[in-house]
C-alpha cells in the first residue's frame, strides 16, 4: 500500500514541524533584545492549547517538493494532515487522521485488498501485545507547530526584518540563523521534558543532515505565530518548509474513514500471528 509512502513519508517531513517543542529556550540568545522578547512571547503563546488549521508548503531534501495542510482541535483532540508529494519517486497523496483516540493513515493508492485506509488503533499503544506501535505518529499529529518558533531565539543575528500581512494580518517579521547545536544550547537550562521535545523534534533535522536553520517568523499583534519558515541544506539537496496559521480557535470537526474502505491492521496482525 502507498500509504507507507506517501503519509508515513511524508510523516517525517511533518516532523520538522508537527514534533515542535515546549517553550522558547533559555536565556543565551543574542541578536536584538526586543526582537528576542518577541520571539519569546509567540512561542508563549504557542503553548496555550486552541484548536487551529494551517498550511504547509515548499521543500525536503529527501521528498522534494511538498505541500499539506492539516486542521488540530483540542476538544475533542481530533487531527487531519494531509499530505502530498509533487514529484519524484514517492509522488502521491496520503493523509493521517486522529478520531476517537484512534489513528487511520492513507492513501490515494489502494492497497492490495482494495482499501485506501490501515486503522492502527490508539497513539502510542502497541497492538495486540505485538512490538508495532503508532507513538511516533501519535506525536506528530497532537502537537501545535508554532512551537518550533522558539528556534529562533537562539540566533545572534536575530533582529527585527519588517512588517507583512498574512492571510489577511498584519504581522511583524522577524528572522535570524543559527545551528542545530546551538538551538539545542539555548534549551540546556528548561525543565527535562522541553528539552525532550526540544530533541526530538532537532533529530529531525539532524537526520536530513541539516546543522544549520535560517527562521523567519511573522508574529501578529495577538504574539501568535501566523507563519514560520525553515531553510537550510541537507545531505541529499535544499530545505524550505513554510507553514502558514490559517485561522485559531475555531471548531474542528474530523470524520473517521469509511469502515468499508478501511483495514484494521489490529486484525491482520493478530491473523498474521495466528
């Protein structure tokens, strides 16, 4: 099935945003003062749990070029991410869906059986005692993607670049540089599980050999992030990823597949074992 392409593919670009972190790191940034403290309050902000939508679009060395868009409400948690390749290789649609406490990923190529779906069951669970699990997964679609703004406070260049509108908001534009080690200094001093997620989500990175991020954030006057970009070069070509905030705290409402179109991988394990 290509689901395993094109949404668990896509799953890792996903990651260099959806993993995030916490909080904004500690107090060793440099750049301009008054960017950094704006900085700090979107990525504040970022923690406050608000259902949202937003879009993704441009470029992984591994995929190339990408575009998503993904819709996260809080109560109920519920989650869409939808993903596509353009071009190459793994070029195809896939989407993962978090309903109900269950998680579904899928494809725009049916699988063998005839079906565009695989149910994997609860996030992070393992099924029927078997080590496959969907934590990783789990992860990506539960988290706010703004909180990887934080990054930016960790550049000595970061300064003040203007004003744009997004989407409609006026927002202030910031930007800055920095590497992966040193993002990953800026956090030494936060509790124990920001700098978790804080390297969880640089793994990321560091994977597609990427050890250096040029960030751009535009912040509206509320310090919500309204859009991030990512840039830099990894072992296998360019990276640049921006994620735009479409609207926050709007109802999210996330249908569960077609039951007919879907294969409960729950049950074809426990087959397989049998």
């Amino acid at each position: 099935m290509r689901s395993s392409v094109g949404v668990l593919g896509l799953s890792g670009l996903s990651a260099l945003f959806v993993a995030g972190c916490g909080a904004v790191g500690g107090s060793e940034t440099g750049g301009d003062s008054g960017a950094a403290a704006a900085v700090t309050r979107a990525a504040e902000k970022a923690e406050q749990p608000v259902s949202l939508r937003y879009r993704m679009t441009g470029r992984t060395p591994e995929e190339g070029r990408i575009k998503a868009e993904a819709a996260l409400g809080t109560e109920p948690p519920v989650m869409s991410l939808k993903s596509t390749v353009l071009s190459g290789r793994d070029q195809g649609t896939g989407e993962i869906r978090l309903v109900g406490g269950v998680l579904y990923v899928g494809s725009d190529e049916a699988n063998e059986d005839g079906k565009h779906w695989v149910r994997f069951g609860a996030p992070g669970t393992a099924l029927k005692g078997l080590k496959v699990g969907t934590g990783t997964a789990g992860d990506k679609v539960r988290e706010n993607p703004s909180h990887e703004s934080g990054f930016l406070a960790a550049a000595d260049d970061l300064k003040k670049a203007g004003t744009d509108t997004v989407e409609g908001v006026r927002t202030t534009h910031y930007t800055g540089t920095a590497t992966v080690d040193d993002i990953r200094a800026s956090y030494k001093d936060d509790d124990r599980s920001v700098r978790q997620r804080t390297e969880k989500s640089l793994a990321q990175y560091e994977k597609l050999g990427v050890d250096e991020l040029t960030m751009d954030l535009w912040v509206d006057a509320e310090d919500r992030t309204r859009q991030l970009r990512m840039r830099g070069f990894g072992r296998h070509g360019e990276l640049d990823l921006t994620i735009t905030f479409l609207d926050f705290g709007k109802p999210v409402t996330v249908q569960a597949p077609p039951a007919s179109d879907t294969l409960d991988m729950a049950e074809e394990l426990k087959k397989a074992r049998d």
